[in-house]
C-alpha cells in the first residue's frame, strides 16, 4: 500500500543518517536502518540512507566539522525529506540547523537490544506508516531489507563499518537466585537473574525464523553494498538461539553463495565449549566457500570465585583455559578461516569487593591465558548502573559512594546520552591504592623516580609489576576475607559449572 504526504502531492521522503564512530565497538543505533528503508520501500516512499564517519566523543552528543556539517545540509536541501532519524545526538546547536530545514528530525531509540521495540518506535516517530500492518508477529519476515546508502565523506571506518545482523537477544544465561548467596534478601528468591551487571532484557522478534532473516539480510547486505577488492564484508550476528544454529547458518550462507564475508560471534565459554564440535564441521565448509569465523568481547570478568559469584557470571577458570586452547588450536589449523578476537578476552578485574587474595588469583590465572592482553585487563572495573542485582549488593554493603574520581572511563557500556554510572568505592583501602597503580600500568604511565639505573626487564612486564605490588601490599594489611565470602567461594565449588 503506497502512502502519499498529504499537501505535497508525491510520496513520503524519509531519510536517515549514519554517524559512523571510529571504535568499531560503539558502531550501534543503525540496526534498524534497514528494516525502516524497506518499510519505506514497501509503502512507496522515497527513501535514503546517508552517512558521516565521526570521531567518537564521551559526552555522546557530537560536533560535526563545518565540511561534514555542510554536506549533511547540503544533502537534506538535494533530498528534501519529510522525515529525519538519526542514530545519535548532535550538540545543540547543529541539531537546531538540521531542525530548521523544516524536516521532522527523530532521534532513534532502537538499537541491538530494543529492535523488538521497531513497531511502536514506527508507530510514536513515524505515524505516517500507521497502515503497514505493524501488528503483523512476522513483520520483519514481510519487510526486504535495504542496506543502500550515500557516504558523505572520506573517513575510512565508514566505509568499513560492521554490519550487525540481530535475530533476539545475545544470551539466554539465567541461574535461580537461590543458588546465589550473595543475593538472597536482594533479589526474589524465585526469581531468575543474569550476570549480575547486565542489564539484557527478554526479546522477541516479529520473525518467524532467526536462521532464514539473519541470511536474506547478509545476502542483501552484500548485494546492495561493494567492497574493495581484497576487502571483506563483516558482519556481527547477535542472537543466541542463531548461535546455536551455527551449521545451519553456515550451510545456507555457502549454498546461497554469499562469499567475502567475517561473520563475527559473541558466545559465553559454555556455549563456545558446547559448540566445539560443530565449530568443527563449519570451518572446512566456510574455508570453501570463502567465508571467516571471529570470535570477539568474550567475557571472563573475574577468575576469582567469589568475585565470579558476585557477578553471577557461572564461568569457571578451566572453562577460560579449555576455550583458550581449542580456539588457539582452530586458529592454527584454519589460518584466515577461524579468527581470533583482536583484544583478546575481556575482564572485570576490580569490583568494590575486591581482596588482595582476588587480585592473586586473577594475576596467576592471566599469566595462564593467552588471550588476555595483561595491560588491557589491569585497567578493568565494574560499572554500577541504576536496577542492577550487583548495583542493590553495593548499596547494601554501603559501598555507593557519593561521588567518582571525575576520571572518563572508556567502556563501551555507556551508549546512551541518559545512561549514568554510580560511583562507588573499594571496601578495603589497599586495594583502591592497588587500583590507581593498575590504571597507571595500564594507561602506559608508570615512572620509577628517582631510578639510578635501567629497570630490570621483568618490572617492564605489567603483570610482574603488579604482581611485585600485590605482595608488597600483602605484607602490610591484613587478611579481609569475610565469612559471607568464604560461604560463597565453597559454593562455586560445588556448584557445576552452567
């Protein structure tokens, strides 16, 4: 059914822009851009996609330089759009320039994890769509997905930028809270919970099949948009019910004939080491059909039990070094086909409850695993975020602080203009002294004063220096552990692993 806007006597024109950030990670906010150009499509509207490469800025609203802002200005003049959504915030006053070319400017609210939400964001921002049968629970099935779009300017990750592919949400872990002694009284006891930090929430998606939408949007993906030569597409597929369909994925990818592309996976542990023999069967297929496999942002957080409790994370450190040695072993027999995160595993190294004891067995279990870049890891911390289990803990301990060091934490986690961290504070002094050497360490600015004489090469290890730290600081303070800590570690013991 085509829509036509009522005054102007022709179609619809919607247009939507792409701030492209030069950290692949902070990549978000487009996953709907092209389920909203087919929308458009559908209806008979005008619909284009353009895109601008920025410079990542922490206060999440940007500043576009006069050239860049120019051409966007340019390009709403040449397009005159009825409607505008942009996928992220722009200070104020450009904001007001977009806004005064007289097209309706929408901020999108749909990312990896609201794409559920596409129907009622359709519905309040573009009511023109109202007759697109948005209740349908198949619409994304009805919708053919246009990835078509016009780059404004020369910034290399723009015209590289990931494609994310999501078909439900990334995890399904959940464990019964009573399992968890750390959180009884906190949480419903008959409740279940995640990671104590995430803040995921339940998805469904109005499809009918998570393997048949993530292939119709990789093959349109890479029909409408050209790589150069040598290049590759790449791809992140969210969704932990396609993860566990992974030979399916494949099989249909090669048959289609979908070619030149890194499809990127996020698993936890379990699931990589419960997949292993179908990673097996995939990679001979994906090294023909000229198809890659990288696995990326796996989460370790802590390989202290008690810590791993407190985050409710139901990863053990065998697991971590299991994982570590069959992805090191499929990375060495399929070179090219089976890829290796560029970061490694990432950590949560330090939480307001950490012991000098913690930092010891995460320390050793580091020195273990290759995949862990030891600088990186060393400036790791929790967030605390509002509504969180780990977040009513900390309060509960008293360990919200009033205020934070004032210092910018570069951590993905904070996508959006509204979201706050809560600061909080180190229940035992020596290791928030601990922390700021380990942030010294790993921002590369440690100085030795007064040294008469070349350091010796192991205090230029991070992880020997810090490991020189932790004992000395053992030496001078007491041992904290409480009695809730200890009932903890004995039931990550016992409990098998999930």
């Amino acid at each position: 059914m085509k829509t036509v806007s009522p005054g102007r006597g022709g179609p619809i024109r919607l247009m939507l822009v792409e701030l492209t950030l030069d950290e692949p990670e902070r990549q978000n906010g487009v996953e709907a851009y092209p389920l909203l150009m087919g929308l458009g499509s559908m209806l008979g509207w005008r619909v284009s996609w353009c895109t601008l490469g920025v410079r990542y800025d922490p206060t999440l609203r940007y500043r576009l330089p006069p050239r860049d802002l120019g051409a966007l200005l340019a390009e709403i003049s040449r397009r005159k759009p009825r409607i505008i959504v942009i996928n992220e915030h722009l200070q104020e006053d450009q904001w007001t320039r977009v806004k005064a070319t007289r097209a309706r400017l929408v901020h999108s609210s749909l990312d990896e994890g609201t794409l559920d939400h596409f129907a009622d964001f359709v519905r309040q921002e573009i009511p023109e769509a109202a007759g697109a049968d948005l209740d349908s629970p198949r619409l994304f099935d009805r919708i053919q997905p246009e990835f078509r779009r016009t780059i404004l300017n020369k910034t290399p990750w723009a015209k590289l930028s990931i494609i994310r592919v999501v078909t439900g949400m990334r995890c399904s872990y959940r464990t019964h809270v009573a399992q968890n002694p750390y959180y009884r009284g906190i949480v419903p006891s008959a409740k279940t919970m995640r990671c104590s930090f995430c803040d995921l929430r339940r998805m469904a998606m109005p499809l009918r099949d998570e393997v048949s939408f993530a292939v119709r949007l990789i093959e349109a993906a890479c029909r409408q948009r050209r790589v150069e030569k040598g290049r590759e597409y790449r791809f992140e597929t969210l969704g932990c019910r396609l993860w566990r369909r992974l030979g399916e994925f494949v099989e249909t990818l090669t048959r289609r004939g979908v070619r030149s592309a890194e499809l990127n996976f996020m698993p936890r542990f379990d699931e990589l080491l419960s997949a292993r023999e179908m990673i097996s069967r995939c990679l001979p297929l994906m090294a023909r059909g000229g198809l890659a496999m990288r696995l990326y942002g796996m989460g370790v957080e802590n390989f202290s039990p008690a810590e791993n409790m407190r985050l409710n994370k139901g990863v053990t450190a065998d697991q971590v070094h299991e994982a570590t040695r069959f992805m090191k072993e499929m990375a060495a027999r399929w070179p090219g086909t089976f890829r290796l995160p560029p970061g490694g595993f990432s950590m949560i190294l330090f939480t307001p409850w950490t012991t000098i004891e913690d930092l010891r067995i995460n320390v050793n279990n580091i020195k273990r695993c290759p995949m862990i870049d030891p600088a990186f890891a060393l400036g790791r911390r929790l967030q605390l975020f509002p509504g969180l289990p780990v977040t009513a803990l900390a309060e509960k301990d008293g360990l919200v602080a009033a205020e934070g060091s004032g210092l910018f934490y570069n951590s993905g986690c904070i996508a959006k203009v509204d979201r706050q961290e809560i600061p909080w504070r180190f229940q035992h002094p020596e290791v928030d002294i601990l922390w700021r050497l380990a942030l010294r360490i790993s921002s590369g600015h440690v100085f030795l004063e007064g040294a008469r004489s070349s350091p010796p090469r192991e205090m230029l290890d991070p992880l020997s220096l810090f490991r020189r730290a932790i004992e000395r600081a053992a030496a001078s303070a007491p041992c904290r552990e409480s009695p809730t800590a200890s009932r903890a570690t004995g039931a990550v013991r016992r409990r098998p692993a999930g």
